[in-house]
C-alpha cells in the first residue's frame, strides 16, 4: 500500500501560524475532504503536498515511485500553449504516446494526402500499441468531454477563466496520479460536470485530498475529513455528514470544559488582582496559568456561533418586470421573447449550463447592460445589491476597516439596533486583531469574504448574487445562509451549488442554452431527481399497446376549461392577492413603528408569516387557473 506521511509540519505568514506541528497519512483509496475558514491555510497545506511549497519545518515522506497531481484554486498555464499541450504535458511514456498519437491524428485530418502526416501517425499508432496506452486515450477523450474541453487545438490565451479552470481539472484528472490534489474543483463547473466528476472520484483508484465549499460534494465523495483551525488539524472518520455529528458531539464537551474554564478564570482574576503581596515569586506558574485560562477563554468566545442580521430600506409591491425580452451577443440568444416577475421575498436560483447567459441577466438587471428589446423595469423603491464574481471597487492598498467605513460607520440591524462595523466584522469570522490589516495581505477567500460583507452592510432589499459560493468558506456560508433566511426582501442567484440553492432558493430557472429556459418551484436536488426519473423513463421503451391505452389515459386526464367554481374564484382571485399584499405592508409598517416593542414585534411577525403563507397559495392558485382562463 502507497502511503504519504506528512510530520510535524509548520508554515507562517508574517505573523500568522498557519501550521503548528502537523502531522497526517494519506493511504491509499482514501478520499479526504480539507476544510476550514478561509484564511486558515488549506491552499498551503495543499501547496506543501503538491511540493510547490516548502514548510518552514517537517517532512513529507512516500515511495520513490509516488505520483502527485495538483489543481490549484488559481490555473497558470503559458498563453501560447495549446489545449493539447496542457492536457497531455506529463512526462509518462503513455502521456507521450497518446499526445504524440493525437497529434498525429489532428494532422492527418487536416491533410489526409500528406505521406510525411502517414508516416507519423502509423508510427503514433505502434507507441500507442506498445505503451498499451488505448484505454488511457479513451479515458482522456471522456474527461475532455465531459468537462467541456472540445477544442484541442486552441491557445490557453483564448480560453476564459473558467475554461482555464476546467482545462488544469482535466489535466491533473488525466495523469491518474497516486495523490490528487483539487483545490475547489467545482468552482466554474455546471451541475451536470459535477455530478459526472463526483461518479469519477468515486472509483478513483488513487488517494484523494479535495478542498471545497460544496457540501452535497463532500458528502458524496469523502470518507474522512480533516479541519484547518488555528494552525492545527482535526480529523474525523466518515463523509461531510459523519463529520457534523462528531464535530457537534466535540463542542458540547468543549462547552462544558470552557463553563469550568470560566468559573476558575474568575478565581483566578480575583486573585491577580489582589496585589503584589498575594503573589511572590513562587507563584509565577498560577500566573502563567491565569495567562492561559484567559487565551483559552478568548478562543471559546471566538468560536460562538456567528450570525448577521442587517436592516432594508422598504419595499413595494413591484420589484422587477421584465416583458418580451431579447438580447443576443456574438451571435448568441440569451434571452428569446423573455418574461419575469419578481416580487418581495422571492428567492429565485438560477443554474445551467455554463456559457447560456445567467450572469448576463444579473448584469441587464442591475442596469449594466441594455436589451435589444422589451422592457425591464425596477420598483422605485429598490436598493439593488450586486455581488459579482470579482472583488469590484476593492483597493486593496487599504485597510479593511477603511474599505468598509467608506460605505457605514455603523449598520442598523432588522430588529432596530445599530452596531459597528467593527462588530460586523468579527461577526463575519474577522477577528478584531485583523481589522486594520491591509487588503492585499488577505487571502483570496478572505477578500471574497470582505467583499460581501462590504455589498450587505449597505443594506440593500433586493440581492443579485453571482456564483457567490466560488471561494467561499463553508462557515461563511452558512452564515450567508442564515442571513438570506431572514432577508425581508427579494433574492436573484446564480449558482451550481445545489447545496446553497436547496437552502435558499424556493424556486429554480434552467438556463438551456439559444434562449431556452425552464422553471421550476421547488427545490434543486428535487428538480435533479425528477429529470434524472424523466431521462430514464425516455429511455426505457414501451410496448405499443401500452403506449396506446397510456395516451388514451392522459387525453381523458387533460384538464381543457375552468369549472363553474373555479370560475368564480378567478374573477375574485386578483382582489384577494391585492388585499394580502396591502396586509403584508401595513404589517411591515407597523413592525418598523413598534421596533423597540418585543412583544409587539413577535405578534407582528406571526401576522406577517401567516398573511404570507396565505398570499403565496393565492399566488400559486392564480398561476394554476390563469392556464385554463382563457379557454
């Protein structure tokens, strides 16, 4: 059995600690998931194992014949590399032999006639023969495909940062190494490739580290897991969910230590504040205790739970209309003849395949880009929030309690209080030492964190999120998470972490590409398993006979006119939901009069939540019986 052992690793920047005194296995099949808040040191630690890093202290020990492959959060390929060169750079006699061989066959595509292009390829054809490299060439034309690389013959100079991203997973998927390392592989990829590469991984023959904010991943792909927190790593046995009951079942025995540390630390304080006489030279061990009660005190306070809550500006009935929509770009459709309705609280994900135009609806939305025709039309009222896919107006020369300043000094939250930025900051896992750290010393995922953090405390009622998973934390998403439950306003995303949308989204748009979209109320792991029943059910043929008396079945099943009560109830549905909607604000107005009341506050709120489950059944009726109005 192939085994890495990593010992007593360490590794700093500037004055942070990354790495205390690490040690671990990597075994062979084992499929590890690395998490921890951004910040902490995944991406060294992943560096470190890759060798393109050095620990200030500690080895790594393997076989001489153990292969690594790494997928950092960040491609760097040469520009005038083809797609071919990149995906085909190891140095293995079959990587050479299938390279050479494709190479061979582009050539003698392009010029059947050309004897020298004969010559190379019957000579491609005996390598490949004799390296016994065919099922690797296979195995690397899936992978391509699957991820979506299709043109070999391409400049990396010519692919997008996202094209980049799948072109370095397909490389290091390719190698089949002993070890692979992905750095947040599923950043950049659609739903359908990361449900092809968690079936991948799967029956991966080599060992597995993987650092990523998707949880449904996690929990698919894993067997163990190991937590980056302060330099130091715990591992727990199992996937993503086995790892939530032993990490809940660690803090409640840490909370009934830290309950004992807090009673002797107030013993302690009494003590060292009794004066000098109390205390002789002999005592400067229950100092140094004293000094490391009151660290680990701080720490437990630290690590509570975080949450954020901001108050909105108010918002009216109409939030965003978009009627008989049309964009094209470089020869695109995006949008074909297209129609939406937001109103207040909806909560609308939106996925697809990459490259079918979802960001660009967040961008026509938020007023950056025109249609070509139709009209799109925001409420007067709406205080648009945009957390695009980079760190937009973000200097990074100043300091993070500069960069928020600029925008509040202070944040209003939903319940009345106000509280500093400084206060948001901790709550939002930047502990108070950092706050006058410059942007540029924070990592990537920190900055993204800085950078949202910086979007919600401007208090916005209506939120376009863009992808706003990618290098995201799990804790920082949770917290975000939270937040979009209580948000009293309108949410828009565009994600394919079918985690994030099955917390926070209540209805789904598929974007399919030249304009075509599918919509659906309900949760995205749910839209997945109804098409997967759907796809198989195409598959699976059917007796004629059947088909006859099925068909049959639907057309006596098919609903052609409204009812006579049914008829009644459309002419007075549209009233009703008025009336509901004009309910739902009067409620909201008089919670913002009696803020400071509790009491009111909480009957409000029962109000509220009852007037809105009421408005949304009346909403969802509407749709049903507007099908057959007409008829």
């Amino acid at each position: 059995m192939k085994i890495l052992r990593a010992d007593h690793l360490t590794k700093s920047y500037g004055e942070k600690v990354l790495l205390d005194d690490v040690s671990f296995l990597v075994r062979e099949k084992e499929r590890i998931g690395l998490i921890g808040i951004n910040g902490t040191g995944k991406s060294t630690l992943m560096s470190i194992l890759a060798k393109t890093d050095q620990p200030e202290n500690g080895t790594l020990d393997h076989p001489t014949d153990y292969s690594i492959s790494y997928l950092s959060q960040y491609t760097d390929f040469e520009d005038d590399w083809s797609v071919m060169d990149v995906v085909f750079a190891g140095d293995s006699p079959i990587m050479r032999a299938v390279k050479g061989y494709e190479l061979a066959l582009t050539n003698l595509a392009l010029d059947g006639e050309n004897e020298t292009f004969q010559k190379a390829y019957t000579k491609a054809e005996e390598k490949m023969n004799q390296e016994d490299a065919w099922i690797a060439d296979t195995n690397a034309k899936t992978i391509l495909s699957k991820l979506g690389v299709l043109f070999l013959d391409k400049k990396v100079s010519e692919l997008s940062g996202g094209q980049k991203k799948r072109l370095g997973l397909a490389q290091v998927l390719i190698q089949e190494p002993d070890l692979l390392l992905l750095d947040e592989p599923t950043n950049h990829l659609d739903y359908k490739s990361i449900e092809w590469l968690e079936n991948y991984l799967k029956q991966y023959r080599g060992a597995l580290v993987v650092t990523t904010h998707d949880r449904y991943f996690l929990d698919r792909v894993t067997n163990r897991m190991m937590e980056l927190s302060n330099g130091h790593l715990s591992e727990y046995d199992g996937n993503y969910e086995a790892y939530l009951v032993q990490r809940a079942e660690r803090d409640e025995i840490e909370k009934s230590q830290e309950h004992k540390n807090k009673q002797l630390f107030k013993q302690e304080l009494a003590w060292m504040r009794a004066g000098v006489k109390a205390r002789g030279t002999k005592q400067q061990a229950r100092i140094d205790r004293f000094t490391d009660l009151k660290e680990k005190v701080s720490q437990a306070s630290d690590t509570d739970s975080f949450q954020i809550t901001t108050g909105s500006t108010r918002l009216g009935k109409k939030v965003i209309e978009i009627e008989n929509a049309n964009y094209t770009i470089e020869n695109q459709i995006i949008l074909n003849d297209f129609n939406l309705l937001i109103q207040g609280q909806e909560r609308l994900g939106i996925t697809g395949e990459n490259g079918t135009g979802k960001s660009t609806l967040l961008n026509l939305i938020a007023g950056r880009m025109s249609l070509d025709s139709g009209t799109l039309s925001l409420g007067e009222t709406v205080k648009l929030g945009y957390y695009t896919q980079e760190n937009e107006g973000m200097d990074e020369s100043k300091r993070m309690i500069q960069y928020l300043q600029e925008k509040a000094e202070e944040v209003k939250q939903s319940d009345g209080t106000v509280i500093s930025v400084t206060e948001m900051l901790e709550r939002f896992l930047f502990p108070r030492h950092m706050h006058g750290t410059s942007i540029s010393k924070l990592s990537g995922g920190e900055k993204r964190r800085l950078y949202l953090l910086n979007i919600l405390i401007q208090q916005p009622n209506v939120l376009l999120l863009d992808e706003p998973t990618n290098d995201l934390d799990i804790e920082t998403l949770t917290i975000l998470e939270d937040y979009l439950e209580t948000f009293p306003g309108a949410v828009i995303t565009v994600s394919h972490d079918r985690y994030f949308l099955d917390k926070t989204m209540s209805k789904i748009m598929i974007f399919e590409g030249n304009g075509e979209m599918e919509l659906y109320y309900g949760l995205m792991s749910e839209y997945l398993l109804t098409k997967k029943e759907a796809d198989e059910a195409v598959s699976t043929p059917i007796p004629s006979a059947i088909k006859e008396v099925k068909a049959e079945e639907i057309q006596e099943k098919v609903k052609k006119k409204l009812t006579y009560q049914e008829k009644i109830e459309w002419e007075s549905i549209e009233t009703d939901i008025e009336k509901l909607e004009n309910k739902c604000e009067e409620i909201n107005d008089s919670m913002l009069a009696n803020a400071n009341d509790a009491g009111k506050l909480q009957d409000l709120q029962k109000e509220l939540t009852l007037t809105e489950t009421q408005l949304e059944e009346k909403m969802e009726r509407w749709e049903y019986l507007s099908e057959f109005s007409e008829s």
